[in-house]
C-alpha cells in the first residue's frame, strides 16, 4: 500500500524535481499512516533519497533503459506499483514524466491529475488542487479511481527533508520488445548551460531590447546569476532569440524563484506563463506596461542604462557574498 | 496516409478567465473561442503532408454544438473532413476514449493532438489515446517527417532535444516547432467559402465514465501592488531581493 514515487535521475545523479516528489509523496504516506517507496532507473548511489523520507528503494539498472523511454518506464512502473501494491503514485512534471503520465494512466486505469501545487485537500473524496487555464485559474479535481497519479508541478511544495531508511531493494521489471517500438536515435542537449526548466532565476528580454544584438547584458546578467536565459512570444516569433527561449502559454512555463524581465510588457498570454515564479521583478520604460501589476519589484526606467549598472551592482554582490 | 488532427475548442490566449455556478463552470460570457495553439500548429503540419506528400486530413473534437465553428475554421484552414464527437468533454480521459472509439475504424496512420490545451491544462489526450489505440507515442513534438511508413520525430526536452524514430501509426503531442509560428495557415475566402460543403459529421458518443471531476475552480489571490525602486538606487533591489525576497 505504499506511495510510489518515480526518481528521476540523468547520468545517474538525481533531479532536484526528485527530491521535491519525494517529500510531496512521505506528506501523503504520513498522513495515510504508510511508507514510501521510490523506483529508480541506473542510478548510482539510491541513500542520499532516504534524507527526503523515502523508506524504500526498487532500484532498476538495465542498460536498455540507460536513455528514457516512455513505454519501458511506464511499464516497469506499473509492475513496481503492483508489486507494492500502491494506490498513489507520485511523479514530477518534467517532460519525461509528462510523457509516461498518461500512459501510466491507461495502463493502470489509474485517475491522472497533473499541475497539481499542493497536498490533497481531502483523501476520501481524493481531491488535488492544480493549475488550470495557464495558471489563470485553479482547479480542485477529484480523482476517482482506486489507483491515482498525481503530477506535482515544480517549486510547488518544495524539497523537505525527513529522513528515513532507503532501503535498496534490486528490481528487475519484465519488459517486451513491444516496450521499445520507440528508438532514441540521439540527444542533442547542451551541458554547459541552465535550462528554464531547472534554474531557480529565470532572466527575460522583451521587444523593449529592439534587437538580437542589444542581448549581450542579458546573457551577462544571467552568467552571473547562474540564471537561464528565456524571452517573450515576439522576439521568438521575429527570430531575434531561438524558440525555445519563448515562455509565455504557448512558449515554456516559469517557476523559477526568481524571473527578471526587461523590456517586456506584460502581455496577457506571457504573464499566464510566468504566473508561478515566486518572485518577479520588471525593468521597462513605460510605467504603464502591464507587467508591473503583475510584478513584485520594477523599475520604471531605461533598460539600456539600468541593466548594466546592475550587472555591476550584482558582481559585487555576488562577490561579497560567494 | 490517412491523418487525423485532433480539435480542442479553447477560449482564445487574450480572454479573462471567469466562473459561474458557484465557481464551478467556466464563464463563457464574452469569449471569443479559436482552435486550440498546440492542435493548430498539428494541423498546418498535417496541411504540410497533405500538399508535399499527398494524405487526407479528417478533423476531430469531442464537444457540443458550440464547438462546430472552430471545426470549420480547421476545414477552412485545409482539413478535408470533420467530425464532431456530440457530447460535452469532462475529463482527459473520457475525451481520449471517445476519440480513440472513432480512430480505431478510421485506419489512421498518424494521429495528431495539442500537447494539452490551454484551457484544462491536463497534458494527457494524446498519450491516453496512443495507448488506447495501442499506436507508437511521441509527446511534445517539435519536428516531424515521414518516409515509407516510418516517422522520424523530434520531441523537445529541458534544454534540448531528442530524435526518435517509429513506425506508423503513430501519434504525436505536437506544438509550437511542429511548423513555425509564421508558416501557420489563415483561412482564405475560397478555404472559408468551401468549407460551407465539407463533410461535418456527428458521432453520437460512447459514454465512458469520466476518472476524475473538476469540483470547482479558483482565481488566484489578488497580487499585491508592485514595489518601484529608483533607476538612482539599485543597490536597495539587491538588498530587497537578497534580505526580503530571498531569491538572491
């Protein structure tokens, strides 16, 4: 009867995300009066998850899942949940987990919620309050299968530590060859940098940078910030950044801490996207761009004169505070 | 190659969101409806293969009557074929089953869908239906090409990207990437004039019972005002995001 909660790890170190669905998850198992029991895939070392109140670890390594595979991951999940006899599963909202969700879903004819940001309200109904309408909105839903799944969206509960055992078990799931009709053929991912969807500071440009060669002070603001870079739906659509920079609702979602934004107004669609960063700061010229109904701090100036003398303000400060 | 691009009918990206009945319905009071972002860039892709490599393109959605325009602005856009699900959509899944009772007699090679609407947000039609149909999966497409029966599809990750290969049929989460923003198609006055005498057909659903239910919504707690700081005194930003934020 044991929550199970899926590890993700890459290289076999462990996501922050993990850590995160693993706390959400012994929250649930307290207050059910159970365990925890996460499932990991080629991981190294599986104890450093007990600092997080995991009490039990089904360890898979197969080098056949040494690149994700929805299918193969769903399904060695499924037989780990069976095998626990668990009723709620946990998992993180990265696009691994988005993918394998729904599939995990049918598979186990399991209630699937996604977004959710908090603790169930109630158990009996089981009912999670998730994000809706972009994070226009909120909306409670109750799950109301025996087997739920519950997609915990990032930075929404946060890492707490409780420690327990984690204690490793070997798990060798049954998997077909109909689990790998999908092939990876390559990854192309860039190791040297922060991806939006990891970096606790997100930095912003607008349309009010008037140019691809005016991103200079962003990327320099980022660099020391330890910050990733991103942009609003216009400098996509121009070309002046690549796409996958644009967030915003139709772009990528923020939840970082902290987002920066310069020079971008404020448009509807790109606040719903930037909604669940936790605190937001505006720096743009026009005291009346929406942005600053939205944000907790702003600056209402020139970004071209107030970005760099902040670029050197937090120099200082990180060096007096490294 | 037979294609289906599966329509979500969505309030477009610049409405209020509001709720009535007790917060438990979507206000639709003034909203003006479009195709869902993520499905319509599936679809232009689709209009992509019907043109370079020859296909037919039927167009699906699972709602009630309202939903019909949006159906033929996607004939407009290029569909060859419509069909309407005629019942109101409540979950994810339910959604899924009724899609996937029409595609499984349709013989569909490949099978289009949003990777979520914008609206509920759910993220789980087009693997549900994938899995139902027992089809190949590939969620968050960004890039797709088909030769002799096999798909080669890209499919975005945190920080890059990933190149998978599957055979047919298949079906993809596409969005923005699928085809670029500026290569979307607009219904042109012959496209909008010959969609009046496209097919729209409509399937009487298969009621499957929905998994989970939405009690009710939430608007988010009015923000705060915004805290301005003088261009002159930056140093007081740093201090408020290092002492009061803590973010720095």
């Amino acid at each position: 009867m044991s929550v199970l909660v899926y590890i993700e790890s890459e290289e076999g170190k462990f996501k922050k995300a993990s850590f995160e669905v693993a706390s959400y998850a012994k929250e649930i198992a307290n207050t059910s009066g159970t365990t925890v029991t996460a499932v990991t895939f080629n991981a190294q070392d599986t104890s450093e998850l007990g600092k997080y109140g995991v009490d039990k670890v089904l360890a898979i390594s197969n080098n056949k899942l040494s690149k994700f595979n929805a299918e193969a991951y769903a399904d060695a999940l499924k037989q780990a949940a069976e095998k626990e006899g668990s009723k709620v599963i946990v998992l993180s909202q990265s696009s691994n987990s988005k993918y394998l969700a729904p599939i995990l879903s049918v598979q186990m004819e399991a209630g699937y919620a996604s977004n959710v940001v908090a603790l169930p309200e109630s158990t009996e109904p089981f009912t999670v309050k998730r994000t809706a309408f972009t994070n226009k909105a909120f909306s409670f839903t109750k799950i109301n299968t025996d087997t739920k799944i519950i997609g915990v969206s990032k930075n929404a509960f946060g890492v707490k530590e409780k420690q327990a055992d984690a204690q490793e078990e070997e798990f060798t799931p049954t998997l077909s060859d109909e689990d790998f009709t999908v092939k990876v053929e390559s990854v192309d991912k860039a190791t040297d940098k922060v991806t939006i969807a990891d970096a606790e500071i997100v930095v912003s440009g607008g349309r009010g940078l008037k140019g691809p060669e005016n991103w200079g002070m962003i990327e320099e603001m980022a660099e020391i910030l330890g910050a990733a870079t991103a942009c609003s739906k216009p400098v996509s659509d121009m070309g002046w950044r690549p796409h996958g920079e644009h967030v915003g609702q139709t772009g990528k979602p923020v939840a970082s801490n902290l987002y920066i934004a310069v020079g971008v107004s404020g448009a509807i669609q790109h606040l719903a996207g930037i909604n669940a960063a936790k605190t937001k700061v505006v720096i743009n010229n026009d005291p009346e761009a929406p942005f600053f109904k939205a944000a907790d701090y702003g600056v209402v100036g020139d970004a071209f004169e107030i970005v760099p003398k902040l670029n050197e303000k937090l120099k200082e400060f990180k060096a007096k505070n490294a | 190659m037979k294609i289906l691009v599966c329509i979500s009918h969505v309030p477009d990206t610049t409405s209020k969101i509001n709720f009535t009945d007790g917060d438990s319905k979507f206000d639709t009071n003034g909203v003006q409806f479009v195709i869902n972002p993520n499905d319509e860039f599936g679809l232009t892709r689709a209009m992509w293969f019907k043109e370079k490599q020859g296909a037919t393109v039927d167009v699906i959605n699972v709602g009630g009557p309202e939903t019909e325009p949006t159906l033929r602005k996607a004939l407009a856009i290029g569909a060859d074929a419509a069909i309407r699900v005629n019942t109101a959509p409540t979950d994810g899944f339910q959604v899924a089953k009724e899609l996937a009772n029409v595609a499984k007699d349709g013989g569909y090679d490949l099978v289009i869908a949003g990777r979520e609407s914008i609206d509920y947000n759910g993220g789980m039609v087009p693997g549900m239906l994938a899995t139902l149909l027992k089809a190949n999966f590939v969620n968050n497409c960004i890039g797709l090409e088909i030769e002799n029966e096999k798909a080669k599809a890209i499919r975005e990750i945190e920080g890059g990207k990933e190149t998978l290969t599957a055979s047919l049929p298949l079906v993809v989460g596409g969005q923005k990437g699928l085809v670029e923003e500026s290569d979307l198609k607009i219904p042109n006055m012959r496209g909008i004039m010959q969609a009046r005498k496209k097919p729209l057909n409509i399937v009487e659903p298969t009621q499957p019972e929905s998994r989970t239910e939405t009690a009710k919504f939430e608007k988010p707690a009015p923000k705060g005002d915004v805290k301005l700081i003088d261009p002159e005194n930056l140093d007081e930003l740093i201090d408020l995001l290092h002492n009061e934020a803590k973010v720095i």
